[in-house]
C-alpha cells in the first residue's frame, strides 16, 4: 500500500467487516480497501470520474 493512505488501518478494520464477501460464481473483485482509496482520491481531488 501507498504512504499517504486516505484510510488508515484503524478505519479499515472497522469498515472490512461492512465490505460482501467474493461471489460464489464468476470472478473475484477488486480489492475492496483499493477501490474505496480510489473513490477517497476522486473526491478528494475533484477529478472526474473517468480519471
């Protein structure tokens, strides 16, 4: 993981019980702490959301 995390590990243990499980069927996700740092990132920075 990066330095400049937007979630910290303490946040994270809180959240990772909230995130579904992996689908029985088909592929596997994205790691759920990526995708949400990226989210973090989108608002944080105001990009757009195709960045």
């Amino acid at each position: 993981m990066s330095v400049r995390l937007a979630i910290s590990d303490v946040m994270w243990g809180r959240i990772e019980p909230l995130m579904p499980a992996d689908p029985i069927r088909g592929r596997r996700w994205a790691e759920h702490r990526r995708t949400l740092e990226a989210i973090a990132w989108k608002y944080r920075t105001c990009a757009p959301w195709r960045d």
